[in-house]
C-alpha cells in the first residue's frame, strides 16, 4: 500500500460518519458501542511471490470487460 501510495481513512457525510467527532465526544454527544479495528496492510502477503506484479494482478482478478489494456 505505501508503494503505491494507497491510503483508507475515516470519510465523514454527516450521516453515517458525523464531521467533527472530537467535539461530539468532548460534549458527550456519543453512543457507547464496541469498536472493532485493525490493519490488513501486510494480509495475505505469504501467498504470493516477488514475481507477482500489478499486471499479472488484475489478468488475475479483474475480467477483462472491467479494465482495459491501456488502462494499465
């Protein structure tokens, strides 16, 4: 992920996710409910190999009809 420069954070709608968390929590504006977090950064990383590339990746994985050859 940090090769490629790929990063996952918090996206706040005001719906789901409310914009300022730190001041709702500060004024006690929060349901207390468990929260279960962790990192994926290094899964599945003992299934493959050096010779796995982003190419050979999306033959793998994605159809044809969802990427093209110039896209990669």
């Amino acid at each position: 992920m940090r090769k490629y420069r790929i990063t996952f954070g918090s996206q706040f709608d005001n719906v789901t996710a409310l914009s300022k968390p730190r001041d709702l929590w500060r004024n006690g504006i929060v349901v207390r409910v468990p929260l279960l977090t962790g990192a994926v950064e290094e899964e599945g990383r003992g299934l493959v190999n050096d010779k796995v590339n982003m190419t050979a990746l999306f033959n793998a994985y994605l159809p044809p009809a969802l990427i093209s050859s110039e896209d990669l």
